[in-house]
C-alpha cells in the first residue's frame, strides 16, 4: 500500500486527462438525448433514458422520473387528463412505483394507527417487481415487520419472520420458480389490480368528482375525490391529486368505514408517490440473498410456481380438482381455467373428444357446473358451458365459460364466486377441491382479453399457443 | 420560454460546455458506466433548467448540476439506502486486508460524491479542477478564508470516511 495521503489522490486525479473514448462518450450521449429531444411528446426521456447503450446492458440506468415537468415544457399537444383516464394509463404503463404509507390498527387501547412506510416497483412487462410492505406490528417486540418480495422475473425471494431468539426476530429467505407468464401475473396483480382495488371499478370512478385544485412545486393538481359502498355496507373514500396536462398522479388517499352509517373515515393508504413509465434503479430485482440471512432453499431446489400442475407432482389420491384461474368479462360472465386429474388413467384425451363450444363439459369425475355470486343475497347464479380445452405435460385443462342468470353488479361488488361441484365419484377419493373463487381478473377489453385470457391457454398448452377458435368478440356473443 | 428558443438555447449551452462538463464528470466518475449515467443526469438536468443557463453563471449551474448528477450516478451504483456511506467504507473488511489503489481511487471518488454539496463542489474545483482558492471562493459565492475551510473539511470528512485504512493514513 502506498503512503499517499487523500490529497495526492485527489490532486492525481485532477491531473488525469479525459481519455478519447470517453469524450466520444459524451458525445455520442448528448446527442442521443438532442435526438429524444425532436421527437413528439410522451415521456421522450423515458425512451432517451432506455436508448443508452449502457443502460441497455443493465449495468447503469437511471432513476429518472419521467417528469411531467419536462413534457409540460414540450409546449406540444395538450390532451387534458382526468381521473377516469387513470386506469388507462395504469393498466398500460410499462413500469410503476408507488411509495406511501399503510395505516395499521394498533392494538385495542385506542392508540393511534402505526404508519408504516411501503415501496413498490414494478416492471409488468417483464414480470419483474420488488414490494417493500409491513406486515403490522411483532406483537413479541412492538416493533413494525417489513417483508421484501423480490421477483427477477424468474424467481421470487421471499421473507419468512420467525419468533424472536434471545429477543431479537429473525427472518429467512425462500425461493419460488415462476413461468414467465406467472411473472407478467403477479406483477399485473399488485400492480395495476392493487391500484383499481382502491380507484373502485369504472363505473365508480365515472362518479368521482373534482372537489378543488392544489398546487405542489409549481404544477396545479386537479382533486378528485370519489366515495363508494359495497353491498355489505363497507365504505370507501378516495382523494386522488392528478395533474390535467400530464395525467401524472401526485398523490392517494384512501379511507375506509365499515357501515356506511359510521361517521368516522378511517385513514388506510397514503400514497405520495406514483410514477408510471419510470426506468427502475439497476439492480432493483435481483434476487441475491442478503448476506447473513437463513435459505429455506436455493434457486436450484426451487419449487416451479406456474399456472398449471407441475409434472413432478405426486398425487396422493385417486382425483384432484384445481382451479388454476378465473377471468370477470366485462358482460359478468365469468372464463374459468380448471382441471380434474385422474390418477388411474394415463390420458384423459377421450373425455374431451367431440366437445363444442357453449355445449357440455367433458365428463370428468368431477365438475365445476356452475358458480354462484358471494354475498349470496345476491341471488345471482352462474351456468357453465365448456370453452376451450389445452393440455401440457399430459394434464387437460378445461376453460368454461359460466353465464349469470341476472345481471350481475360490477365484479368489485362481488365477494368472491362459490363454485357448485358435481361429483362423479366418491367424494373421499379426493385429495383436494376449492371452495371459492376469489381472485379472477377483471377483463374489461380485448386488450385485456388477449394479454391475460389467451395467454393463460397458452400457457398451459405444450405448443404454448392459445386455441385458435377463442376470440374476444366471440366469447361475448357465446356468453349472449 | 418557448420550445423552440429552450431548444436553441440547450444546443448552445451543450456546444459551449460538453468538454468541461465531460472533463469534471469522468474525474468524478473515473468509470464509464458511471460516467455515461452522469452525463444523462446532467443533460437531463441542464434541459430542466435550461433558462438559468443563459447567463454568466452558466459555469457555476452546470457544475452543481455535474455534482448533483455524479452523486445521483453513485447513488444509483450503491443502493438508495446508501448503505456503504451508513458508516465507514467498507473498502476492506479488517485494517490487515489490503486494497489496490484502483478500488482506493474509486472509493475515494464514491466518497467525495457523498460529501455535503459545498465540501463536494469545493473539493472538485480545488483538486480536480486544480483552480486557486480565490475561484474557488467566487464560485462558491463565500470569502478565501470560507473556500479553505470547506475544502478542509472536506479532506477531513474522506479522511474520516476512509480511516479503516490505517496503512495508507499514516
């Protein structure tokens, strides 16, 4: 080690000339960015930003905001944004970050709420997101519990807390193996369902009214502020700053009441920061253990976590039903993806011969025949008619479609769906069957119907392609 | 101001200062991943601000905007949490562990991007940019005496951030 002292480095550092490449560097950045510059608006510095060679390689991207300032300054088109363009431009972005506060109950004492911090980030289209979320108060400790979730795409790392040893909690790590398509699900489903989970549906939104403007670092945010109740009675209470020229949300409020005759608004969600179409900080979804934490297990004895049942799975009894997902057509009517595998037979091929769509289900030892709407009060009950069917790894997969007998309110409304079985056989030669069914997706385009319905089939097709003959506008005129 | 005069006066700006602010980036950096992401901070930076660019202290503004990129850039490489700046640099895990001084270097410029602004920019105009502590003094707006001090304390701050390395501070 040499015995220079920090000012010599410093001075040998200044001494240092700025190698060719590197102007050319400079050059070639500058003008990529007067290139992003010319072009028409819509987040030109996002697509500026994505363009660097070096960003490209992952090695160096930036946090970039895509600052609604800058596009603001553009002085192009001025399309004015409101809140019922909000789900749009959630359900479309390519990435998003949310930062804000969950309000916890604590304790019975009338204490006030703990606040505590949450972060996601999110890159959909590549299924890639990382959730920093409390999970409440260590009721061993008092102190707040935070998990961090970390999908890379292919794999998820989770915590696990553990009781506290020598007073102190601990937490391990586990693995999960994701399909790509499982992946592009999960992040949609905390993201973009997380989101409308607050904005309500559109009809709800359709309601929201703007109640004032505010100003924040010198940009005007519209308020729009929407109040909505389900059918048991539950309230809803949201306060949502958008920017008209941008469509950037500023910020969230979200308070919930259990009875809409109860005055006081509880406090939930704060989210002060939402940024669609951001460039996530490199490194944010690696899935590198931190040092010093227990592994549950490895990336290489990671369990895979598709849609479909994996082959390695060792059935227990003769039968099984599963439920691999559902889908809410904007009609009401609902697609859902089941199957019944039977261990004593090697293929099921003969039982989905000769089926047609809007005709029977194949004959499997058991069926799910029908759903019915939760709450029940309801009275609105679901008939099903087979689909569609895909097979991958020897497994069928039956897709039936169920049609409600009434109009049935808006899916947010709905609980859940109680699926009505029919059994063929003995139910103890079951080893599992579900209940309900309560987290479908909500399709609410063709758009949507596409991205998250055929590929679902696709998925669990072994020629990865969806069948041919289901299309969106056919489903809906099936459904009529 | 309109588009096109912001965009005719952001053309200017790059043409009169892309070298220094190439120069004082790379000495910041000294890493070209780092170096690249800077430079997008700072165009970034200058187009954001590109009115206050238009006039004698045009010189001044790019270089806090220059600092303010590189620390963003280091951030970026670290972590937001800023874990490393948490306490000591983990250059070497136990004062008998050696470094090279490649890795020394680098850590000494991720250090400097952590200083305070002022301590960061007087240290950069004084050692990288070599200029005399009467420029330094009139960028940063305070006498001599107060550009002396920032820069002192500066160097007391890398110090005390890199006084795991016993050897090398004797």
């Amino acid at each position: 080690m040499s015995k220079e002292s920090i000012e010599d480095i410093l001075k040998n550092i200044g001494s240092e000339d700025v190698p060719a490449e590197v102007r050319k560097i400079a050059q070639e950045t500058s003008r990529d960015f007067s290139e992003t510059l010319m072009r028409p608006r819509q987040h030109i510095l996002l697509g500026y930003i994505m363009k660097s060679k070096i960003t490209k390689l992952a090695a160096a991207a930036v946090i970039v905001i895509v600052a609604a300032l800058t596009v603001r300054h553009l002085n192009l088109t001025k399309p004015t944004y409101g809140i019922t363009d909000m789900p749009e431009l959630i359900k479309k972005a390519k990435t998003i970050h949310m930062k804000g506060w969950v309000y916890f109950p604590n304790g019975q004492d009338g204490r006030e709420p703990a606040k505590l911090e949450f972060e996601y980030w999110f890159d959909v289209e590549n299924g890639r997101y990382r959730l920093y979320k409390p999970g409440g108060i260590d009721k061993d400790t008092g102190e707040p519990r935070y998990y961090t979730t970390i999908s890379d795409g292919r794999y998820v790392m989770g915590e696990t807390y553990h009781r506290p040893v020598k007073g102190k909690p601990w937490k391990s790590i586990s693995f999960t193996k994701l399909s790509p398509f499982k992946a592009r699900l999960e992040a949609y489903k905390n993201s973009y369902v997380f989101l409308m989970r607050m904005f309500g549906n559109i009809d709800q939104i359709e309601g929201s009214a703007k109640v004032g403007r505010e100003k924040f670092e010198g940009t005007v945010f519209d308020i729009w502020e929407n109040e909505f109740y389900f059918s048991d009675g539950r309230g809803t209470k949201i306060k949502t700053w958008v920017d008209p020229d941008s469509g950037d949300v500023e910020r969230i409020l979200f308070w919930q009441k259990r009875q809409k005759a109860d005055p006081n608004w509880r406090l939930v969600i704060d989210v002060h920061t939402i940024e669609l179409n951001v460039v996530t900080p490199p490194g944010i979804f690696k899935t590198e253990p931190p040092e010093g934490y227990k592994l549950d297990n490895t990336k290489e004895t990671a369990l895979l976590s598709g849609l479909g049942i994996s082959p390695e799975k060792v059935m227990r009894q003769d039968y099984e039903l599963h439920v691999h997902i559902g889908f809410t057509l904007k009609d009401g009517s609902v697609i859902i993806g089941w199957s019944c595998p039977d261990k004593n037979r090697s293929s099921q091929a003969d039982l989905f011969e000769n089926l047609n769509s809007g005709g029977n289900m194949p004959e499997l030892a058991c069926k799910i025949e029908g759903l019915t709407a939760i709450p029940r009060k309801l009275g609105i009950s679901y008939t099903g008619h087979h689909l569609a069917y895909t097979h991958k790894d020897r497994i069928f997969y039956e897709w039936s479609l169920y049609v409600p007998d009434n109009q049935p309110p808006q899916r947010s409304m709905l609980f859940a769906y109680e699926v009505n079985l029919e059994f063929d056989v003995d139910k103890s030669r079951f080893g599992t069957w579900p209940r309900n069914i309560s987290e479908d997706l909500v399709i609410d385009s063709r758009y949507d119907f596409d991205t998250w319905v055929l590929g679902a089939m696709a998925e669990l097709s072994d020629n990865g392609k969806a069948p041919e003959q289901v299309t969106y506008g056919d489903v809906l005129q099936l459904a009529k | 101001m309109k588009y096109s005069k912001r965009a005719e006066l952001f053309r200017q700006v790059k043409a009169d200062y892309i070298d220094f602010l190439a120069s004082v980036l790379w000495k910041l950096t000294g890493d070209r991943e780092l170096f690249t992401e800077a430079m997008q901070y700072s165009l970034l930076g200058m187009w954001q601000n590109v009115e206050k660019l238009n006039g004698p202290k045009a010189g001044a503004y790019i270089y806090r905007i220059a600092l303010t990129a590189n620390s963003a850039a280091w951030r970026n490489r670290i972590g937001r949490d800023g874990q490393i700046a948490r306490s000591q640099i983990g250059i070497a895990n136990g004062p008998d562990e050696k470094v090279s001084r490649s890795e020394l270097v680098a850590k000494v410029r991720q250090a400097v991007a952590q200083l305070p602004a002022r301590q960061s920019k007087a240290i950069v105009m004084r050692y990288f940019e070599q200029q005399s502590y009467e420029a330094v003094a009139e960028k940063l707006n305070c006498s001599e005496a107060g550009a002396r001090s920032h820069v002192s304390k500066a160097v007391a701050t890398l110090k005390s951030k890199l006084a795991i390395l016993t050897e090398w501070e004797e």
